[in-house]
C-alpha cells in the first residue's frame, strides 16, 4: 500500500503540470540612463562596481538570466564620451547584454554614430546586443508638406530570445515626447510615433506568430497611460515593462505585469524573477526589485581588464587637473557659470544656456576641490556648440518664458532691455535652432564651432593662469575665442 500511495499522487502530479521539473525560474536583469558612469564618484558606484555586481547576479542563475538596457546607456562622461561609448560597448558585450532600447541621448553624436556600433568595424565599438526602438521612423518628402514614413533599419522592433525552451519576446519604444530633447537638425527628418499604436501589434504579432511565452516591453519613457494601456492590453499580454528616461527608481507589481525604472547612472540594478509554468504556459509567480549597487568585495577581473585597457589611453587626456575651486558651486550657480562663459568667449551681451543641459551629477564642486578636464565634461557631455545671432530687445524679451528652463548670463534684468535696441546673443545650439524660439529670426547669425564646455574649460584654464582659484560667482575671466 505505501508503494500505491506514493506513487499515485506523483502520477497525478505529473498530470495535472503541478511536477517542479515543469517550473522554470527566469532572471530579467534591467537597468536605464547609465550615462558613461565609468569612474566611481560620490554620486555612483562607476562601472566596475555595476558590472561586476551584474556578473554576480548572472553566476546565481547563468542560463535563465536576461540582461537589458532601457536606453542613454554611453552619453555623459569623458571617458565614454572622447569613443562614442566604446568602453560601454565592450563591457556590455563581455556581460552579454541582450537587448537596448534607444533613448534620445543615443542620438547626440548623429545617426551615423548609432549606425556604426553595427557596422562591422570594431575599431568604432560593435555592439553584440541589438538596438530596438519600434516607433521610430524616418520621414520622407514628397512633394511640399506631403510626407511618407518608413521604418528605420538601424533600430529593430523586437528581439526573442530562448532559455531552457521558454521563448521571451523582447520590444523596444521610445516616447513621442522625446524628440524635443533631441537637437533639431538631428532629428528633423525622424518622427517617433505614438508607442501605444506600435507596441502592442508587435506584441501581438510576437505571441500569435512567433509563439512567445513571455512578452518584455521596454521604454525610454515613463508615462503611466502608455504603460497601463501596453499592460492591460489583453491581445498584447505583456508581462514586464521597463521604463527609463525619467531617472526615477520605482517598481509597480501588477495583477496581469509588473512595471520598474532602476534610477540613472546606475544607482540600481532591477531584478525581476519569474516562475514559469512551460506545461501549463503561464506564469506562476514574478517579483520585482531594485537592487542598490554597493561596492563589491573581489571586483571581476575580466572587466577590470577591459575598463583599464581603455582607460590607460583616456584618463591623461580627460584627468588633467586644469584648475581648484575658489567657492562652493551649486548646480544653479554652474549654469549661470556657463551661460557666462559663452558670452566672454563670443563677446556677446547676453548669453543662454538650458536648465537640462547642465547636468545635476556634476554637483557641488566643492571649494578648494581640484577641478579637472572631466568635471567640466561630467557639467556638460553633450555635444552642444555656440551659435550667435542678432536680437531686437523685443526679441530678448520673447525669451523669459520658455519651455527649455533657460538660463542667461549674469546682470540681465528683461525690465531694463530696450524694444528696439540690438543686442548680440549667444546661445547653446541645442535651443538656438528650436523653431519655437526668435534666434534663427535674428540677423547676423553665426556658427561658432566653439563647444559650450571648450568655453567652460578655457574660463577654469585662464583663472589659473591669472593665479586664482575658479570663482563663477565673480564671472568668468575667459577672454574672446572666436
């Protein structure tokens, strides 16, 4: 009797797909808006510290594991930003990063740097994971205001991937939105269409045609209605969404899908564990998590290699102690700073940057800190040059309110400018070729070739040079440039 009665309930469980061996336990490893955060600061734990707290993770569960990115992986530091990110692109080959969605900094060097990160040539970085992104589309003229779109080539609407015979479908969107953060030239013949009208066909399409267990949805965008609408979406089924670009740290469990954002420069890792059922399909179970990147004990030493190698070439040209801070310097008074820099360099009146383009993670620079050629890229990684125009005061005045947050040069007070007074502007060139804005309605308008931050480092060099410690609050000593 004892034998019967052993073997009765494991045959039952067998039927029923109750057995453990039909239990799969799956590991989605996430993470956004990484930035080129390759050294170790106070304000994050820098790429040796990440990487190897990913390959951690992986060795506990190495062939169940998925890793993947939700975009602005490269921009943000020298040391990503003097190869266009090809440190990155080696350490996320070395940990076998499966899949990134693009976001809107992947845009900053050009399409055709995002192109050659699979171009085949490895001098430039060639990216073993794929960029997906399957609202973005290439707008293409036809006669007047008659456009056709197409979808781009460079970005794929979704990858599949396989473990232990479970099939993960795997989508990449950006937001709409995102196209005013990116700069105009840029993106004028581009258009990201609105990703629910697109993420939820190909989620479709992945479950119906290609037979997809489990369907991941993973955004540059945080938007509470896209993501409800993508989730709840019974003939798409989703099971995980994972935003970025918002740089929030957050995870929303779901009766149908769970939702996670993992901060920025990574501040976390998201770790989201599913208990698959392959008799029965289903899930049987998923949790979520951000994990806090910490230093780790024995860091890995393939990646340390890697990091090393390439820093070994980097770090003398971006670690040049180029100056010391005379004063504490607040985000607020950095952008003032720069603002100031760009008009002494151009010798302009007045001088405008962005709020956003002054970025939050290269402060406070304490005083009597050292002040290298990397903190003034760590203030202002983009691209951005200067670019000068003429302006009527009632022009000036146009731009007191605007949606860019903008910040102008120290001294202007908009109820002292004259209506029609000329006064000679410079401007970053990310708002100055805004459509919305008066600049490119100025005269005399001019490209400079000068970097906003080549403005900032030279101010910091000629402080130096005058035996002084940097002190933005008393202006800038930089001297014309151009």
């Amino acid at each position: 009797m004892k034998k019967i009665f052993i073997v009765i309930p494991l045959l039952l469980m067998s039927l029923t797909g109750c057995n453990q061996n039909n239990i799969v336990e799956l590991q989605i490893l996430s993470f956004n808006d990484y930035h080129g955060a390759i050294s170790e600061s106070e304000n994050h734990k820098g790429l040796l510290n990440f990487a190897s707290t990913i390959k951690e993770q992986i060795s506990k569960n190495k062939n169940h594991t998925v890793l993947l990115s939700a975009g602005d992986m490269y921009q943000g530091s020298a040391q990503s930003n003097i190869n266009h990110g090809k440190l990155l692109i080696d350490v996320m080959n070395e940990l076998g990063l499966e899949a990134m969605t693009i976001g809107n900094h992947e845009f900053d060097w050009g399409i055709d740097v995002i192109k050659s990160h699979h171009d085949g040539i490895e001098e430039n970085g060639e990216a073993n994971f794929d960029y997906l992104g399957c609202n973005i589309f290439e707008s293409n003229k036809i006669y007047d205001d008659l456009y056709t779109i197409t979808r781009v080539d460079w970005a794929k609407d979704y990858k599949i991937v396989e473990r232990d015979g479970i099939k993960i479908g795997i989508i990449g969107w950006i937001s709409n939105t995102c196209m005013d953060d990116i700069s105009a030239p840029i993106i004028k013949d581009y258009k990201f269409e609105i990703p629910t009208d697109y993420v939820g066909k190909v989620a479709k399409q992945l479950r119906t045609e290609q037979n997809c267990d489990l369907i991941i949805a993973m955004g540059h965008d945080e938007n509470s209605i896209v993501n409800h609408s993508i989730g709840l979406d019974e003939d798409s089924n989703v099971n995980l969404i994972i935003n970025g670009h918002t740089h929030n740290a957050y995870v929303e469990e779901n009766v149908s899908y769970n939702t996670i954002q993992s901060g920025s420069y990574g501040e976390y890792l998201g770790i989201t564990k599913i208990k698959y059922d392959k008799v029965n399909k289903k899930v049987k179970s998923m949790t979520t998590e951000n994990k806090l990147i910490e230093d780790v004990k024995k860091p890995n030493q393939i990646i340390k290699k890697i990091i090393d190698d390439s820093l070994e070439t980097i770090n003398p040209i971006v670690e040049e102690k180029i100056g010391v801070s005379g004063e504490n310097i607040s985000r607020t008074l950095g952008a003032t700073w720069t603002a100031n820099a760009i008009k002494s360099a151009t010798g302009a009146d007045i001088g405008v940057v962005n709020w956003g383009g002054i970025r939050s993670g290269a402060f406070p620079i304490k005083n009597n800190s050292d002040i290298k050629v990397s903190k003034l890229w760590e203030i202002m990684p983009f691209e951005n040059m200067v670019e000068l125009t003429t302006l009527t005061g009632v022009q000036v005045k146009s731009l007191e309110f605007n949606d860019d947050s903008f910040v102008f040069s120290s001294g202007l007070n908009f109820n002292d400018i004259v209506d029609d007074t000329k006064y000679r502007v410079a401007a970053c060139d990310f708002i100055f070729d805004k459509k919305q804005y008066c600049f490119m309605s100025g005269e005399d308008i001019m490209g400079t070739n000068l970097y906003v931050r080549d403005a900032l480092i030279e101010d910091v060099r000629a402080w130096t040079k005058a035996g002084l410690k940097v002190m933005p609050s008393k202006g800038t000593k930089v001297e014309v440039l151009i």
